[in-house]
C-alpha cells in the first residue's frame, strides 16, 4: 500500500514537470513566431478648433502582449524611447493623455516578443490666444467705414457683431439681443457719430472687445503761431505753458470741437525737437534755442486726453515773416542759412527771396527732401492723426512769373530736355509739377510709417486763382483724382452767401464737381474771424462782405448747407483766438447749438 502510494506520488510529480516544460515551450514558441509590430492607433477628441487641452487617446493591440508604453513631445524616434519618454498604462488596451499645446506626439509600444511601433500626431487644433483687432475709420461723404483689422493665426476669425454704445462683456445678453453681424469679418458703415463696440471671435471661441469713437464730422479749430504770439509762450515756465495749453483745449471742448489743428512749423522752424528744423522763437523766445521742454508732446497729450484728434499743420516753404530777408536773422543751424551762406552757388538758390520774403525754393530736389524728412520725423516721434498743409505755395509772381523765381531751375530743366531729346513742359506744368512731387513723396513717407494718419492740403477757396498761370501752382484738379497725393482738402471758403465775387454755396459747389475721387474727403475751412463784425469792418473787406454784420448765424447756415451736400465730411474753423473772443460770441454759440 506504502509502495504503491509513492509510486503515484512520482507519477504526478513527473506529470507536472512535463506538462510545465510543455507550457513554456508552447510560449517561448508562440514568442518566437510573433513578429509582427503591435498594432497601434492614436487619436485626438476631436478635430475642431477648441480654446482648451484635447485628450489623446491610444489603442495598443498585440498577440505576444504590450511590455511597453511611452509618449513623448516632438517628433521622436525608437531610439529615443531606450532611455527617455513617460510611460502610460494600459486598461483593455487603452490609455490617454492631455495635450495643452499645438505640436507633434510620438508615442512608443513595445510587445512582449520585442516588436516595436512608434505612432505620431500632430495636433494643430487648439487655440487659446484671443483674435488680435484694431479698429479704426475713413469718412467719406458723411459715411463712416469701419474696418476691423483683424487676425488669428492659428484657428481664423469665426463671427463679429457690432453695437452702438459701449459693451465691456464679451458674453453680454446684448450681443444676442441687440448685435449686428459684420458678414465679410473685415468692414461695416455707420451713419451716426458715437461709440461702436465690436465683439470679436476666432473658430476656437476666444473673445476680444474692443471699440472705436467714431467721428462721423470733423469739427477742427486752427491755432497758429499767433495765438502762440500773443499768450507769449516764449516767455512761460514748463508749468504755465501746460496750463495755457490745458486751458486751451478745454475751450475747444466747450466749442464742440473734436480735432485741434495746431501750427508746429510756421516758418521753417519747430515747436518740438527736430533734427532738421530749429526751434521756434515763438516757444523759447530766441530762434534755435530749446525751451527745455517738449511742447509739442505735451500738446499731443493733452489733446487726446480729452479725445481730441491732432493734427500737425506745417508750412513747407515759407522760410521767414514778411519783410525779413538777412539771412543772419535766422539761428546758426537754420538749414535756410547753412544754404544761403553756403560757397556753392547751387545750394545758395536753394533758398530765394521775393517780395521781401524768403522761400525754399520749390525746383529744388534737396528742398524737397528736407520737407519730407520733416513730416517723416512727426509722424515718427509724435502720435499724430493727420498733417496738413495750407495756402503757402508758390508765391504770387505777377506778370513777370516766366522769368522770375525759379526761372534758373527751369532753364536748366529745358536744357537737360533738349540734351535727352524729352518733351518739354510750360513753365507752369513744370511748378505745378514741383509741387506734386513733394505731396506725393510726403504722403508716401506718411503711409510707410503710419497708414492711418492723413495727410491734406488747405488751399485757397477760389478755384480760379488756384488754376491761374501767375501763382500757388496747386495743381488741385490732379490732388482730387487720387489718394497718392492727399487724403483731405480743405478749400478756404471764408465768404457768405451773399459776397458778390465768391459767394458760399457757388465756391462750395465748385469744389464738390471739382473732385473726382470720392476717397478724397472734403473739409471746409471756415472764417470765423470774421464772425462779429461790424458794418464799417464788413464794408472794408475786399469786396464788402455785409453778411457778416447783417447776420450771427453765418457759420450756422454754412455748416448746415455743407452737410446738406452728402459729400462735406467736416469742418475747420481758423482761428481760436477770434472763435473765444467775446465779438464772437452770439455767432459761436449759434453754431455750436447744431453741433454734435
């Protein structure tokens, strides 16, 4: 019985052993035949653009099993996984992970038998940068297009709303309720001055708000080197000076006026610091002497700290007042003096005296130059809205115009034809000539610094003289056909209705068909230094211009008659001393009244 019962014990035991060898050869066989790859899928949860992490999940299948998962950030290879990588387990065949960032995965297998796989994907669907907009407006013709500027790199721009007012919160029941979709994603018209706010959303869902102060109307005052004169800046402290000009332009407000036109370079000089121009007499009291402080960056400030727009007005020939003409007057480092005292004869003509007073000379390529470094400098040291230019052209030459002046310039010009064989122009086409190339130079240096500023010319208001063959040389009709020139004109139509030479509405009229580029905005310049006359000073004009002595509403009505016309998109009112002065006053007040 004892025999036979360890007879069976060894038995088993044997059994066990063989059947245990059999198993794992069974495996090590099956092992040794799997040699194909784990199978290996990965996927993201989804492949819209959404403005949060995504979940990548990874399905790991093989007939050996799965020894090994890993994943890295980037483009990696197996070689990569031996040392580095964060291993991820499986559950039924699966794992996952959180993705915060755009960017290529790699993810590493192994099987049991040693087989590898390596599964990338790149993930370019989440985005949670806000859309990126700045918003600004042209008028023209009482019409405000409002563009967006907008972008999004990564998902694109997805809806825009648009409302008048001021909204703040991105997920307001007004957007909703009250919120006008901008179709195209890029521009909308609005046809009421005012707060516009704009909500912004890229295909992920992120959310920008932000708003534009339309001015549907431009309602300038002019404030020249004679305001400067008789407030005597030259002779105030850094401190009063900011306390005139504060006091200034809340004056302006008190007007309703939107945008200060403010004379930076009456005579070839500047109220700011400038690599080309001296100092004003008119701010420090001495010409090229600095008053230790920057006006003009002040002023700037504190324009827009009351949401006025500003505009830089400079005179680009006059060199001096009338009735100066020693070049000694002007400060040492007066480009105007290096010229005239300059050994070269070329460079002395780049500065001409007639009719006892001194110009840059318009023929003059390195004038040009000059003028235009100029305008480049404000745009690029100061926040300015516009630059404009007024009436200071040519001088008026009288009958002796062909041979005057320039005349010399001219000559060399006809020569250098003859010499090419080129087709001459009259002398008159040639200055007009002159002219145009310095508006185009000086808007296209405008342009490549700051696109939104504008630039515009303020001419005389009488078409005729501005056409004559003796003077000005504005060759206004070309100015009108396109933007490469100016952006505005603003004619100077400071007669009434009832002026028997220039009568308002006819002058107005005129300009109006005179132009021929609806990109080109129209502002008038308005006289209100003529508002309070009396009857003796209305007589003395020349003609006599009665109106406005008979009525204090003249400004009112021509204001009114401007934006009857659908086209007049402002207006500037020259100057600020006359429009505060109490002779003024019943005038102003009436005008004001259909201000916005």
């Amino acid at each position: 019985m004892i025999k036979r019962k360890i007879t069976f014990y060894w038995i088993l035991l044997f059994a066990g052993i063989l059947f245990s060898f059999n198993t794992t050869a069974s495996v090590s066989r099956a092992a040794a035949k799997d040699t194909k790859k784990p199978t290996v899928t990965v996927a993201s949860s989804t492949k819209d653009y959404v403005n949060k992490n995504i979940k990548v999940t990874v399905t790991a299948k093989d007939a050996s099993g799965i020894k090994l998962v890993k994943w890295a950030s980037g483009s990696k290879t197996a070689s990569y996984f031996k040392s580095k990588g964060t291993k991820l387990s499986l559950t039924k065949s699966k794992t996952s992970v959180t993705i915060c960032k755009n960017g290529t995965y790699s993810f590493y297998v192994k099987d049991k038998a040693g087989n590898i796989s390596v599964k990338k994907i790149v993930i370019k669907n989440i985005d949670k940068t806000t859309p990126i907009m700045e918003p600004e407006y042209q008028v023209n013709n009482q019409i405000a297009v409002v563009s967006l500027n907008a972008s999004d790199s990564v998902s694109g721009i997805g809806n825009a709303l648009y409302i008048k007012g001021t909204v703040s919160d991105t997920d307001s029941e007004k957007w909703s309720e009250k919120g006008t979709s901008i179709s195209d994603l890029s521009t909308f018209q609005v046809y009421e001055p005012g707060n516009y706010s704009i909500l912004l959303a890229d295909e992920a869902g992120n959310k920008v708000i932000e708003t534009v102060n339309v001015k549907l109307e431009i309602n300038a005052v002019w404030i020249s080197y004679l305001e400067f004169a008789s407030a005597k800046i030259s002779s105030m402290s850094e401190l009063e000076f900011h306390e005139y000009v504060d006091n200034m332009f809340e004056q302006c407000l008190n007007m309703k006026m939107n945008t200060v036109i403010v004379q930076v370079r009456p005579f070839g000089d500047a109220l700011y610091e400038s690599s080309y121009f001296p100092w004003s007499s008119y701010i420090s009291g001495e010409q090229g002497v600095s008053p230790s402080f920057d006006p003009l960056e002040y002023m700037i400030e504190a324009a827009h700290s009351r949401g006025l727009d500003f505009y830089a007005w400079v005179n680009p020939y006059r060199v001096a007042a009338a009735n100066v003409t020693d070049i000694k007057t002007l400060s040492s480092n007066n480009q105007a003096r290096i010229w005239r005292e300059s050994s070269s004869t070329d460079k002395k003509r780049n500065v001409l005296t007639y009719n006892k007073q001194m110009y840059y000379n318009p023929a003059k390529a390195e004038v040009r130059t000059l003028i235009v470094n100029g305008i480049r400098e404000i745009v690029k040291n100061y926040d300015v809205e516009g630059i404009i230019f007024d009436d200071y052209f040519y001088p008026s030459l009288g009958s002796s115009y062909k041979t005057i002046f320039d005349y010399a310039e001219y000559k060399s010009y006809k020569s250098e034809c003859e010499s090419k064989g080129t087709t001459q122009k009259s002398i008159e086409t040639w200055r007009r000539n002159n002219v145009n190339i310095l508006l185009k130079r000086v808007q296209s240096a405008i342009k490549s610094i700051d696109d939104t500023v504008k630039f515009g010319i303020s001419p005389q208001g009488n078409l005729n003289n501005l056409r004559a063959n003796d003077k000005n040389y504005c060759d206004i009709d070309t100015w009108m056909s396109s933007t490469s020139y100016i952006d505005f004109i603003s004619p100077q139509i400071y007669w009434s209705f009832t002026n028997s030479a220039a009568p308002f509405a006819d002058m107005l009229d005129s300009w109006i068909q005179a132009r021929t580029n609806e990109k080109v905005s129209i502002f008038v310049s308005l006289s209100a230094y003529k508002a309070g006359l009396s009857k003796a000073e209305a007589s003395a004009l020349s003609p006599a211009d009665l109106e406005w002595y008979s009525s204090r509403n003249v400004l009112k009505r021509q204001v009114e008659y401007g934006r009857e016309t659908g086209v007049v998109d402002g207006y500037m009112y020259f100057r600020f001393d006359n429009m505060v002065s109490s002779k003024a006053s019943k005038e102003i007040n009436n005008l004001v009244n259909i201000l916005p």
